[in-house]
C-alpha cells in the first residue's frame, strides 16, 4: 500500500468514528431543533460499558463456552441498552423540563450532563469492575483495570487474533451497513417517515396523526445504540479509552454535523469524512502536522460557519419580516 494510499485509508477510518456521533446529533436535532451537546460522552460511556461488560462477561465464563462472535454481541448489546437508556434520560431530565423556555437553557442542561457523566466514570469506573486473572484461551489475557481517570485497554473483540488492517477494514464496513441499515429504516418504515416528518414541519406532523412524543423517544432510542456502537469502534480504533475524551469527541462530531447540514444525515457523512481527511492529511503532508491537525480541522469549521453555515447539503432558511 502506497503513502498516498494509506493515508486514504487512514482518513476513511477515522472519518467513520466521527460520522456515527454526527448521525446522533443530526437526529436528535431534526426532532427537537436541540445540540444534545453530551452525545460524545454517551459515546464513551458506551465504551467504558463495553469494557465493563467484557470483565463482567468474562468472570462468568462464557469466552470459554461461546464463540468469541457471540459474547461480542451480547457485549455490544449490553453496552447498546445501556447507552439508549442514558440517552432517554438525557432527554428526560436535561430536554423536555426545558421545552417551554429559552433554547439557550436545553443547551446549556445537556452540557451540564455530560460533564456529569464524565465525573461518573471517572469516580465510579474502578470499583464496579473486578479483576480476572483466570487463564483464557479463546481471547488475548483480560485488560488490567487502573482507575477511570486513567487511559483503559479496549478489548480486542475486532478480530482479536487477525491483523490491524483487518480490524480496520471491519470498522469501516460495520460503519457503512449501520449506514445503509439507517437508511432503510428511515425511508422504509413507518417510523423513519414519522422521524422525518417531525423533522420537516412539528407542528404539521401533529395535525397529520404523527405521536410526536413517542417518535421523539423512539429517535432518542436509536441515536444511543448509534452512540454505543460509535464508542466500541472508536476505542477500537485507539486501543484505549479515557473517560474525558467525550468533549473532544462529540466536538468532532458535532463539527461534522455543523459542516454536512444538522439534519442532513447524508451531510453528517460527508462531514465526518471531511473532517477525517483533513485530519489525517495534515498530520501526513506537513512536518509535525499532529500537534496542528485540531487547530486547523476546526479552522475549516469555523470557515463553514462563515460562509456557509447551513452546511454543505443544508438547505438556507430564509425568514420573512
């Protein structure tokens, strides 16, 4: 594989971590008009829940008895359920009590949040987990649990015995077919056609028989389990976790949801592509361009922003006064 290539490569892959997180704040933007700004800390809540659940999962001793494959997915569905649930409470606790006041006060509430959350897997992560020092053989030796507020090993559940390209070239196609599922599920259902309605106009959605409430749950739903897997391929990505990198992370993504167009799913992938690319590039082609890659990534935001602040595949709203 050539440098120009890998490069590419690398772009794509990182791309993919942030598009989920974009895809979870378009959603839950195009239902509410509301920056959930905690999406990235549910995000790696979700991660620190896979690492829980891993220890959990393998105290019990079930690596010994299933397939590898099959105690992922009860690991990722734990870590999915866990993450919905959190994300409903957002929406309970930080969103609806402020639906009647300034839109400034939800903004604020959902900040507040994960700032909570932070600190809670930052105090609370160590003592929940247990340390195995049990023999296996089905996967690599258990991760050393420190403290939360230490760098955690992610497991390797992505093809723990294959090579790192392998892991990569299945994130990014677990990315794409969580994609085409979204897709599918958006246009094919009576739901996704619900979700994009209330989107469009809420108040026509109301009169047309649309349960806005119970669609605006379903979405808060959806986006956690986005969310959970989004945290599983990132950590994946990076090896480790830490309990802070929420900030940065759903900064990232909520850039790429500002750069695509905040209810423009297709926009949150081009997004978070963007976003990847130039990352990648910058710390690739220009010498010592890892301490810069942030600074300039957020320059391009800011340039959208200026000038085209509805997004690349946003649409312009024009206000009659």
């Amino acid at each position: 594989m050539s440098f120009f290539t890998s490069l590419v490569f690398s772009a794509i892959l990182l791309g993919c971590t942030y598009t989920l997180v974009a895809i979870g704040y378009c959603l839950f933007f195009g239902v509410l008009d509301v920056v959930v700004f905690c999406s990235g800390d549910i995000a790696v809540f979700g991660a620190f829940s896979i690492i829980s659940a891993y220890i959990m999962l393998y105290d019990l001793g079930l690596f010994q008895v299933l397939p590898i494959a099959v105690t992922t997915m009860i690991i990722l569905a734990v870590a999915a359920l866990l993450c919905a649930l959190l994300s409903i409470l957002t929406y309970r606790v930080s969103i609806k009590p402020f639906e009647r006041s300034s839109a400034l006060m939800p903004l604020l509430s959902t900040i507040a949040l994960g700032t909570v959350i932070r600190e809670f897997l930052g105090l609370m992560f160590r003592p929940l987990l247990i340390s195995v020092t049990a023999p296996l053989t089905k996967v690599a030796d258990p991760i050393n649990i420190t403290s939360g507020r230490n760098p955690q090993a992610m497991p390797k559940l992505i093809a723990p015995d294959g090579s790192i390209e392998i892991r990569n070239f299945i994130i990014i196609g677990v990315t794409f077919l969580i994609i085409l599922l979204l897709f599918l599920f958006l246009n094919r259902t009576k739901m996704g056609l619900s979700m994009q309605a209330i989107s469009q106009n809420k108040d026509l959605a109301y009169m047309n028989g649309i349960n806005v409430r119970k669609t605006i749950n379903i979405t808060f739903v959806i986006g956690g389990i986005l969310l959970a897997i989004g945290g599983f391929l990132l950590g994946s990505y990076q090896s480790v976790v830490r309990f802070d990198t929420g900030s940065l992370y759903g900064s990232k993504g909520f850039s790429a949801a500002v750069v695509g167009g905040l209810k423009s799913i297709w926009g949150a992938i081009i997004g978070g592509m963007l976003l990847g690319f130039v990352e990648v590039f910058v710390s690739g082609l220009i010498p010592g361009g890892t301490q810069y890659q942030n600074i300039i990534a957020f320059l391009v935001v800011i340039v959208f922003i200026v000038f085209k602040p509805e997004g690349i595949l946003g649409e312009k709203v024009i206000e009659k006064v």
